[in-house]
C-alpha cells in the first residue's frame, strides 16, 4: 500500500517496515508489550489516515489545501469524487486520478482489519490460547508481558544436568546452525518413510546449511545486480564494493564484519528512493547530477512502483546478514553456562548426544551425509570446466574484437600451457592463476561501467588524449538508447564469469586439489596415516 503512493501519510507505514526488519537484523527479541504498543500505535494512525481523506473529499476542505498544490501532493490528499449537484449525494468518481488513489484508500481498512485480528490473537502469546485457566495461574500475572517474541519458540526443559565443559566449548555457532536445521528437518521427516525420503531429507538439509553459511554470497551477488540493474554512483559503490570483497581471501568474514554499514547505507538508500518517488513532479525535476547519483524522477507510477520494490527485494540479503552476523558475534561470546542454557532451550541436542564422561558430541562435526558428499564431489571434479566455459564467452571467439577480450583470450592461452607444462604445475599455479583473472575481470567490468556514465569520455579524452574510436579498440563504447541491451549482455558475460571463478576459489578449490593428487603427491605422512586407519 504505502508503495503504491509514496507520500508522507504514508511514510510511516514504510518506517514501520523498515523498523521492523531493521529490528530483526540487529538480533534483538522483540518485546510483547513494546511491540503491542507500536501496533495499537499503527492501528490509531490508520484511523486519522482514513479521516483525513475522507474529510478533504468536502469542497470546504479542498478550498484551504488546493488538490494540485505541493501540501497536497506532498501529503497524498487526492480528491477520489466530484460533486455534480447541490446536494452532497450527487457526486461521481473522479476518473482522472487514476486507480492508485483509490487502492491506496480501501486498502486502509483492509490493513486495519488484519492488523487487528493480528494483535488480538498474538497480544497475550501464541501459546496462550492454548493453555488453560490454570496453566495461566500457575506461570503467574504479568508473565507474558515481558516475554519476548523470541522467547515463545523456545522448548522448557529442567534439569541441571552435568555436561563436559570441553564438549560445550566445541560447540560452535556453525555447529549449532547445523544441529537446529537437522531438527527442523528430522521433524518434516516422520510423516514420510522411505529411502528416497531419507536422501532427499538429507540433500536437503546439507544444503540448507550451506546455503545459511555462505548466506554473504547472496548479499554479495546482490550488489552486482543492483549496480547492472540500475547504473549510477550508487550502482558503482555496490560494484567496486562486491568485487573487492570477493577478492579477499576471507571473504565472509570481512562480509560480516561490514554488514552494519553496509544495512545502514542500504536504509538510508531505500528511504531516500521512496521520497523521490512522492508525486512532486513539478518541484522534483530530472537533474542530471541526481540521475547520475542514482535518483531517478519516475512520472509513471507504476514503474516507480517496480523499482522501489525491485531495491527493497535486494535488499533483504543485506538485513539476513547482519542478523547472522550479530547472532554469531553472540552465541560465540556465550559462557559455559549461557551456553549450557541455549542447548536446553533450544532443544537442539538430545541429552544422549551430549557424553558428560568421555566428553564427546556423536555426529556432530565428525559425521557426514554419504548422499550430499556425491553431489559435492560432483560439483567439485567439474565446476573448473564452467570457469573455462565462462572464460571463453568473454574472448574475441564469443566477444567482440577489441583490447579487453584478447586479454581474456591471453588467460585461455595461458592456462592450456601450464596445463601442458605439467598437471602438477597447474595444479600448484592454478589458485594465483584465477586470483589474478578475478583482478583483470573486476577492472574491466568496473572501466566499463564508468565509461557509460555522461561526460567520462570527453573527461578521458581530455585528460589522456583517448578519442572515441582508440577507446573503442581497448574496449571501451558508449551504450545509449537501443544499444543498452548490448551493455547488458557484456556485462552480464563479465559477472558471470567473475561469481563462477570466485565460487571455484572459495568453495571447490582446496576440494579440487585434493581430489586431483596424483600418487605420487602424496608425503609419507599422508601415507602413515592410510596405513594406520587400514590397520584399524
């Protein structure tokens, strides 16, 4: 609703979503009572929301705030009926607004309703209409106005039993994620027998947890989207920003660690989007600079619409993120005893997994899925083969003919002769091989994209002496009109080959290599240890 009129009656709906996200991103629990508050807060406002239009529909009210002025657009105050006669029942719909004005008004008590069926079955706790008067006399007065909504999916459990210190300390946050969607899943799973239920359950699972773990991947492929989606400043801050985390060594960590600035500044983008959409067309006009920059006037509503909802979708990686993150930084701080604490809560491991003797978790680092390691060695014998293919579509034998596409074709040349030199060179060779493609990838896709911007080639040719047609044999072209379909595409090509070479890096590459030892790679360490565990 408060999409379809950007306005600043309706700008509370959208800080009250975005405060809910936010919220949920800072790892906080929701309090029952505060958040009660706001709802009954929200549900008051939608009242005198809907008032207020139903009142400035009286021409008395119209003659204090003109419709076309810049309170009343600034506002969202449309006249929805116009009067044909003398009597307040002759009036008809005023067809010129169009149907946004009237959506946005109906959807008002649509919201009310839902909003106020929401809060009165979740204002005392979901589990308190399933409890019976004396469960609630029993937990006491006021209870459930503290608890958090956080709290209620917690399992009771009592007991203090003893459990081995360094059995806890082993416990991770990854661990943990691991344990909990196994839970989750095994729970799924007593409603369906069956060997190929059993494979997919566990396919299922492995790949839950790894799409969890590496979650930053999707924060980070959603930068690029944003920057080729829509191509400004703002686009080329995600570009420089994901090619850069990429490149790192430890790119999840540095992810993480910059998840807060990069929600912040994700917010600030969002609100500022959501502002320039307002129907202030005649004080909002396209500025070049403001376009360049990112903020782009849309008069068709529909498409402001779109892309306000297209930013707001890419945008909810980022919030994931930094969720993760701070639960991470948390549960990692936990003590002995918090820790204990969250294991009884959560429910996450049974008491016969947890050996308070002998100090040992059963399967839960040690054990993995005979089903997923297929998939995984799948993946990992050929994902190489896709970053050839990817190399390929970028070399003048898929490419235009120009500076940037020979030196892809370089790469092809020179990786077929270390893998002719010897397969134990390419295999050493092959990690800094990819790492300096990534550089070469990230450097030309970011010189292409500030070359679209206006006035940077007749900046370059100032400053350099690079007239048009020497920038085009290097690889650089101006896209304009009906060629941007051509800039997608490139564009395209060099992302895809930047994603598939940075997953073969940070996730098949240390995999790959020990898959493709040769006999003779093996130490004699490696060799005790084979002879060790055949003996066993």
């Amino acid at each position: 609703m408060y999409l379809l009129s950007p306005c600043l009656l309706n700008l509370p709906y959208f800080l009250f979503f975005l405060t809910i996200l936010t919220w949920l991103a800072i790892y906080t629990p929701l309090r029952r009572r505060k958040f009660n508050f706001v709802k009954n807060a929200i549900l008051g406002y939608i009242i005198v929301h809907f008032l207020v239009l139903i009142a400035y529909q009286f021409v008395f009210f119209q003659q204090f705030v003109e419709p076309s002025s810049f309170i009343a657009r600034l506002f969202g105050l449309p006249v929805l009926i116009k009067y044909t006669g003398l009597h307040w029942w002759d009036f008809q719909l005023n067809e010129k607004v169009g149907i946004v004005p009237f959506l946005n008004f109906v959807s008002l008590p649509i919201l009310y309703l839902i909003l106020s069926i929401q809060l009165s079955w979740t204002k005392d706790g979901t589990k308190s209409r399933s409890l019976t008067a004396t469960d609630h006399s029993s937990r006491g007065q006021g209870e459930g106005d503290d608890e958090s909504l956080h709290d209620e999916l917690l399992l009771n459990s009592a007991g203090n039993d003893s459990v081995d210190i360094i059995a806890l300390q082993r416990i991770t946050s990854h661990v943990m994620d691991r344990e909990k969607i196994k839970k989750l899943i095994k729970s799924r799973r007593k409603t369906i027998s069956g060997a190929a239920a059993a494979t997919l359950f566990l396919t299922l699972q492995e790949i839950t947890y790894l799409f969890l773990y590496h979650c930053y991947v999707f924060a980070l492929v959603s930068m690029l989207v944003w920057a080729l989606l829509y191509h400004s400043i703002i686009g080329l801050i995600f570009l420089i920003l994901a090619c850069f985390l990429w490149a790192l060594v430890d790119s999840r960590k540095w992810s993480f660690r910059l998840s807060p600035l990069i929600l912040a500044y994700v917010e600030l983008l969002l609100i500022a989007q959501y502002i320039y959409n307002m129907d202030l067309a005649k004080e909002l006009k396209n500025d070049d600079l403001l376009e360049i920059i990112g903020f782009k006037y849309e008069e068709n509503k529909t498409r402001a619409f779109v892309t306000i909802v297209i930013k707001l979708l890419l945008s909810l990686p980022f919030f994931a993120l930094s969720r993760l993150n701070l639960r991470e930084i948390k549960y990692n701080s936990l003590s002995t005893q918090d820790r204990l604490k969250h294991l009884k809560n959560y429910g996450t491991f049974d008491e016969s997994n947890i050996d308070g003797g002998g100090g040992k978790l059963v399967g839960v680092e040690e054990r993995k899925e005979i089903h997923f390691v297929f998939i995984s060695k799948a993946l990992t014998k050929y994902w190489i083969f896709l970053v050839v293919i990817c190399l390929l579509f970028n070399t003048p034998l898929a490419s235009s003919n120009n500076l940037f596409s020979i030196g892809f074709f370089i790469f092809f040349v020179f990786l077929l002769l270390i893998f002719q030199i010897s397969f134990r060179f390419f295999r050493n060779t092959i990690f800094a091989f990819l790492t300096l493609l990534i550089i070469y990838s990230s450097l030309v896709l970011i010189s292409i994209y500030c070359y679209q911007f206006p006035s940077v080639p007749e900046f370059l040719n100032k400053l350099t002496g690079l007239n048009l047609k020497l920038a085009e044999e290097i690889g650089l072209q101006k896209y304009e009109g009906e060629d941007f379909g051509v800039l997608f595409f490139r564009l395209i090509k060099l992302i895809s080959l930047i994603i598939v070479t940075m997953l073969q890096l940070k996730f098949f590459h240390h995999a790959w290599s020990k898959l493709v030892r040769t006999p003779s790679d093996i130490s004699q360490a490696d060799i005790e240890i084979i002879a060790c565990s055949s003996r066993e």
